[in-house]
C-alpha cells in the first residue's frame, strides 16, 4: 500500500510541476505579445526617426530660405527682357567735344569684355554683333564707344563689338574689310543678326534700337551731316541691319571697290536682284551725330561696277573672300581683328 500511495504522490506531483511550467510558458507568451503590440511601428520610425529630426528641420528651414532667394533670381533671370525697356531716355545730346578716353571708359563698364555685353537681370531677347570697319579714326572711334555702350546696355540686347581694321597704306576697300569682319566675328560669337557700322556715325536717340529683324532694316535713316534727312532713296549706307541668313544670302558686300564708295550702292542692287526687302528707321529716330573727317580718295570705277553688280553677285562677295587675319585681341570695349586684304 505505501509503495502504492507514494506512486500516486509522484504522479500527482509530476502533473503540478507541467501545469506550472505550462501556466509560465503562457504567461511569457501572453507578455511577449501585448510587448510586440505596444511597439512604436516601423513606418512611424522611418518617418519621425528619434534625435535627428530637430537637426534636420533646422538645416531644411535654413537652405529653404537660401533655395527661394536663388529661385527667384533664375526666375528672374529665365524671364525675357522688355521688348521697349523702361531703361530707355529716348533722345540723346552727343557732344563731339566730350574727352573721350579709352581707359576711363573700360573702368566705367567693368562687365564689358571682348567688346561683349549681356544683362543679368533678364533673358536678351536678341544676340547682336556688331562690325565697325575702320583704319586711322581712333578719335572718332573713342567718341562712338563712348556713346554707344550705354545705349546697348539700356536696350537690353546682348552684343559684341568687332573693330576690322584693314592693315597697311594702301587703298582701302570698306566692302572686303566689312566681309572679313563678317566671317570672323562668325567664329567667335554666335549672333542672330548683324549690324555693319560706319565708325564716324554716333546714335541720337535709344529708341532706334540695335535688335534683330526679320529683314534689313536701314538704322542710320538721319545724319547729321545731311541735314538729318536720307539722301536718296536706295541709301543703306551707313549702319545697316541685316539677319544673319539673309546676309549670306546676299553673298555679303562686294569685293571690287577700291576706294571710298560704291560699295554700301552695290548693296542695294543685291537686295533688288534678290527681291529682298528691307525698312527704313523712320527720321525722327534714326538721328546720328556725323563726326568731321577729312576728304576720301573716291572709287573712280564704283558707276562701272555698279552696272555689273548683278552679273557678279554669285561670285563677288563674302564667299569668295581673298583675306588674311593678322591679329584677334581683346581691347576690353571691341573685339579687334587686324586684317590684310
């Protein structure tokens, strides 16, 4: 009988222990679980990650500031210039007189390199260059770019100026020096349009603006040394407006005129012969100062050559150029090209 009875204490005691340690296994289950569902979840740690976000906000906030200031001045900057900027005075007073000095002028335009220039306010609707052909006018070309920067940089254009200086003594031939200008300025600068520019002329008035057009437009309609009138009808002499494409249509100026004038006439008659048509500045705006120079050895042949101009036209021009360039450097104000042709 007690071998019997302890039998049964130990099975009794045996079943106790298994339902303790059932009972804990599923008190530690039941803790482990309400642990698991009171947990922060992960979403929520990616999102608002602990000690950082303080730092981050703050660093967010202050290039957020920074970020508008920029955004606004590219906006700003993709934003294009005023076709009619309210920059421009309209009518100018050009004193001859005024010292023009060349030095005192580069301090002045600190932004102007190579003879370029663009606003950084805005976006340049137009891209301009513009060719001066010249040789021994270094008072007169002092007075013009004196004049003349400022009004660029008020019409809001972005432009470069070429100087093509035609080197040596002998006779001089504007029409090959505007074309060699022409094709050199071509590798320098991609401009939209071109504007040939007599270095004695100085503009009036900032309304005539130096833009481009969808045709040749005649700017200097006025000088002062005609009374501010156009002399003759097929005159586009002077400072002459042409889209980059129809110059070459035109084959550029001629070659063959030796001596002063004839040439800007010849271009006339391509215009003609190429059914090409182009404005005229209206007088009250297209006003310029003529500054005095002294008398011009004329093309005793320019009424011969001008009878032939249309026979020669495909031939004589920009595309059949005999050139060499000397020199390119950087005058700060123009760009200069020193060439021999």
């Amino acid at each position: 009988m007690d071998s019997v009875n302890v039998s049964r204490r130990g099975t009794r005691v045996s079943q106790n222990c298994m339902f303790i340690v059932v009972y804990c296994l599923l008190g530690v289950q039941l803790l482990l679980t309400m642990l698991y569902l009171s947990r922060p979840s992960e979403v929520q740690l990616q999102k608002n990650p602990p000690c950082i976000c303080k730092n981050i906000n703050s660093r967010v906030g202050f290039d957020y500031e920074d970020n508008q200031s920029v955004l606004k001045a590219r906006k700003k900057l993709e934003e294009d210039c005023q076709e009619h900027p309210n920059t421009l005075v309209g009518r100018i007073h050009v004193d001859v007189n005024v010292t023009a000095d060349l030095n005192e002028q580069k301090k002045a335009m600190p932004d102007v390199d190579w003879g370029e220039w663009k606003p950084s306010n805005c976006k340049p609707r137009h891209k301009v260059a513009i060719i001066i052909p010249y040789r021994d006018r270094l008072p007169h070309l002092k007075v013009q770019l004196r004049y003349l920067h400022p009004l660029l940089q008020r019409q809001q254009v972005h432009y470069r100026i070429f100087v093509a200086e035609q080197a040596g003594v002998g006779t001089w031939n504007k029409g090959r020096v505007m074309n060699a200008g022409y094709i050199e300025a071509a590798k320098l600068f991609d401009f939209q349009c071109v504007i040939f520019h007599d270095v004695d002329l100085v503009p009036e008035d900032d309304r005539n603006t130096y833009k481009c057009f969808s045709l040749p437009v005649h700017m200097s309609s006025a000088p002062s040394q005609d009374n501010y009138r156009t002399r003759y009808t097929i005159l586009v002499g002077g400072v002459m407006n042409f889209p980059r494409e129809d110059f070459l249509k035109l084959n550029g100026y001629s070659n063959e005129f030796w001596g002063w004038g004839g040439e800007d006439d010849d271009m006339a008659y391509r215009m003609k012969a190429s059914a090409m048509d182009f404005e005229r500045v209206p007088p009250e705006i297209g006003r310029y100062t003529s500054l005095i120079h002294g008398d011009r050895d004329k093309n005793p042949r320019r009424m011969a050559l001008l009878q032939g101009s249309k026979k020669r036209q495909a031939k004589d021009g920009v595309s059949s150029l005999p050139y060499r360039l000397l020199s390119s450097s950087n005058e700060k104000l123009y760009t200069h090209l020193l060439v021999a042709v």
